[in-house]
C-alpha cells in the first residue's frame, strides 16, 4: 500500500503522461495520484476475469509496482494509461493461472469446445428476467479464459473496443469474434441456469 502523501490541487488535475514523468523524477505525490485514479478498474478488471480476489490484488499491485520502477514504458501515444496497467496486471494474471495448470487458449478456435449457438436474447436482458446477478458472476468464470476477458473489458468494464483489444493483446477483429461468441455463450448459460448440485458444465 503506498502511504499518504499530500495532495496538491495541481497533482490531482494532472493528466496521466504528466503524472508518468513526475513519477519518472520521484514525485511519490503523483505515484500517488495515479494509484488512487487506476488502481480501483485495475482490480475490477483482474477479479473479473481470475475469480480470485488473492491474485487480483497481486495482479493489481505488480502492475503498480512495474509502473514505479518504469513510468516512461508507458507510451501516451499508445493509449489510456489505465488500459497500460490493467495489460500489466494481466501479465501476472496468466502467469498465476499457467502456474495453476490452468489452460489459456491463444485463440477462439481453442477455446470453444462447440458450434456457435446464436444469442437469442441479450445477457443483460436475460440478467433482469433473472435478477440473478450470482449466476451471471458464475456464467462468466465458466467461460474459457480469451471470451471472458473480451466480455469482461467490452461489456462489464465499458472499454472502447480498441482499448480492450490493446489490453487483451489481440486484433480488433479477434475481439470483436470473441465477444460475439462470449455472448453468445453467456446467453445459453445464463438461460440454462445452475447445473445440478452446482455441478460446472
């Protein structure tokens, strides 16, 4: 946890390259401001998409301890920096999840495990039918590893599509293919329910 610092009005109204280069020069204010500004989606994202609050949180502070120890490797130019610490934080995230023997499919075709089944209805419609939201948290970790992350950055966390593609490390067209068929596959989960003594399909 970074400890408090003063801020000054100035700091906090600095945009995220300014802020990059006064970390650059040890202005642990402006570490600070950029922690108390990011850190927060940085979690959101990395819980979302690990289920795990203990590798979120670890996720999220190797991305912020990364940034400190190099704040000029974010390229402004490149994007937002919110979107250059959460692909940080990913980073860790699949190393936790390899080191877990988990599987992460490097592209949709290895993720899926069936045909396209079209979306009927909208998650979020099916959501509100429901007013379920245990079960959308639950459909969405049943998901392979590339169509919850694309569902996670597009349709939970509002990213602009390029941004989570740039955050994802894919093509726009990769993501907009995996957030077609995570969709389409939330929808069939979400409509299908719980499995039988919470059994995982």
């Amino acid at each position: 946890m970074l400890p408090f610092v003063p801020w000054s009005r100035q700091t906090l109204a600095a945009d995220d390259p300014t802020l990059a280069h006064r970390v650059a020069r040890g202005d642990r204010d402006a570490l600070a401001t950029v922690y108390a500004r990011h850190a927060g989606p940085v979690y959101r994202y990395a819980l979302a998409v690990c289920g795990n609050a203990s590798w979120a949180a670890d996720a999220t502070q190797d991305a912020f301890v990364g940034f400190a120890s190099r704040p000029l490797g974010y390229d402004a130019a490149a994007g937002p920096l919110g979107a250059y610490l959460a692909g940080m934080a990913r980073h860790t995230l699949l190393g936790l999840w390899r080191g877990a023997g988990r599987l992460v499919p490097e592209d949709e075709a290895m993720a899926d495990d069936g045909p396209d089944v079209p979306a009927a209805e909208d998650p979020q419609a099916l959501l509100v039918r429901r007013q379920d939201e245990a079960a959308l948290h639950g459909a969405i970790q049943a998901l392979p590893w590339p169509f919850r992350e694309a569902l996670v950055l597009v349709d939970l966390q509002e990213r602009p599509y390029v941004e989570a593609a740039r955050i994802a490390g894919i093509e726009l067209n990769t993501l907009r293919t995996r957030l077609y068929r995570a969709r389409a596959r939330l929808a069939v989960l979400l409509d299908q329910g719980p499995a039988p003594d919470g059994a995982s399909r």
